[in-house]
C-alpha cells in the first residue's frame, strides 16, 4: 500500500528541520577517538520492522532482504537475550546507518545481508561536522563514553543494599525468644504461655526465674548509622544535599546559612546547565546551517 506510513514520528515532516534523542546504546564509534569531533565516522544502529524496510523509497536491494537478524552492541546480558529471543518471532530489521565524515557519505547495510540497502552517497546532512551532537556530565581521560551517575554511586547504593540486608537478618534474630527447662515445664503449659490469653496460669515445677528465661538479642546501632554514612557520601558525589531534595538540615539554620548552602549547589549543577546549554547551541548551529542551504 503505497499510502501507508514507513516512519512514525509525527514531528518529522518533510522540508522542515527536525532533531531527535538517541541512546547511547545505538550510537557507535571508532576504537581510540575521545571526542564526536575526532571521529573519521560513525554508525548509528536503527531496529525496523522488515515491511517499513521494503517500502521505504531510501533503501535498495530489499527484495531478498531478511529480518530477525539482531546484533545490538550491548553489555548487558538480558538485553542480548531479549534482542534473541524476540528475533525468534518478530521479523525485525537491525539497520548500520553510517556517516562517513571522511569522504562525507552516507551509507547503509544489514549484518549477514551481501549487499547495501543504501549504497555509499553524499551526505547533505554533513555541514559543520557530522550531524550529530553529544555531552557527558562525566568525562573520561580515556574513552569516548563517560560514566554516568548512577555508574558512580553504585558501590554505595551496594553497601547500602548489603546494609539493610544485614539489619534485616538481625531484625530476625532479634526476635524474643524463651529459654526453658524441658524437665521443670511441660508442653502444654508452654502453649499456656505463648496461648493470646490475658492473664493465663502457667504450673512449673521449680522456681520460675530458673525455669523460663527471655532471650532478646541486641541489633547492632552501627547497621543504621553506617547507612546514613553512605548517603551522606552519594550526596556529596552528586552536589544533592538534603536541602536540594526537599529535606531540611538538622538543627536551626539561619536564612543566610540556607543561602550559602544554596549557593554552592548552583555552583556544581551551573556547571551541568552550561554543557546542556553547549549541546543546544551546537545543535542549533547545524540546523540552522541546513535550512539556510536547502532554503
């Protein structure tokens, strides 16, 4: 049906500018380049369905086209079993997309399939770089991808969760117990005492405080406290005091002291605002160079 849709995001639309979010799990690069800017090119992995792939006008050579071939670049494990499991059933296409930035082409192919489905031609989409834009909050000396936050406060969040589980199993232990003489107590006098019953007469055969005795262990004060420990570290990796996330300090503060606190939080998250607000200018500079060529 020549009528129907082959793409389904409604802002795009043709001969007006557009952007969109990726993840980076679709986003590949070269071994070695730290920054988009040194990359010679870059391959963006798209997922369609193998009808919008044939009857999309862009793509060529599709007669003989497969689908369920999946290959996502993914570190975790259950997302390489979902990317198997679904290919089983489902005929869906996984699409290389790549921006040559060195001979400024773009080209496209399917893993296992012999030929292009959009054989290597100019990328008009290539003014002031590659049409892509990027930023990390984290960076790293080392590689391209920066860890993210929640890479950072892992090992706290871990302590934290090996943590409560110990005061969970303390709680546990913790519960009141009895100790007694089975010679001086028969079982029915202890289901007498442990019975719901007010006031209930329990007949031993020998001085009570030597017959019953309670046992409550102690849970140990440190399993709470070392918790707050570890919070108190993640907001200080972070620059989220208990100010910034609705929670007042303890003890009286004085307007000027919530003040200066305030302050240095916007010190560390300004920092964040300006790499966002970068990213917004670079992306607007690309667009802006593509409307004024194809005007």
């Amino acid at each position: 049906d020549k009528k129907s849709r082959v793409e389904y995001n409604v802002n795009v639309k043709p001969g007006m500018p557009w952007a969109s979010r990726i993840i980076a799990d679709v986003f590949i690069v070269p071994f070695g380049v730290l920054t988009l800017e040194d990359c010679p090119w870059v391959d963006h992995v798209v997922l369609r369905s193998l009808e919008d792939v044939k009857n999309d006008r862009k793509y060529t050579n599709t007669a003989d086209l497969e689908g369920t071939h999946l290959e996502m670049l993914n570190k975790d494990p259950q997302k390489g079993n979902f990317y198997k499991e679904i290919s089983s059933y489902a005929d869906v296409v996984e699409i290389h997309e790549i921006r040559d930035f060195k001979r400024r082409e773009i080209m496209a192919f399917v893993p296992g399939h012999p030929k292009w489905i959009r054989p290597p031609q100019n990328d008009v989409l290539q003014m002031g770089g590659l049409p892509f834009v990027d930023f990390t909050f984290n960076e790293d000396g080392e590689y391209y991808w920066g860890p993210s936050d929640v890479q950072i406060i892992e090992p706290q969040q871990l302590e934290i969760n090996e943590a409560r589980t110990q005061a969970m199993l303390h709680r546990r232990i913790a519960l009141v117990k009895f100790l007694v003489d089975s010679g001086m107590i028969d079982d029915g006098e202890i289901e007498k005492m442990l019975s719901e019953n007010v006031g209930p007469v329990v007949k031993v055969k020998g001085d009570p405080s030597k017959v019953v005795s309670l046992l409550q262990p102690h849970i140990p004060a440190d399993l709470t406290q070392w918790s707050e420990v570890i919070r108190s570290d993640v907001r200080e990796l972070l620059g989220q005091g208990k100010q910034q996330l609705g929670e007042s300090p303890p003890g009286r503060r004085t307007a000027r002291e919530m003040d200066i606190t305030q302050m240095g939080s916007d010190l560390r998250m300004d920092e964040r605002r300006d790499i966002v607000a970068d990213c917004l200018v670079k992306l607007m500079k690309k667009i802006n160079l593509i409307v004024f060529d194809r005007w």
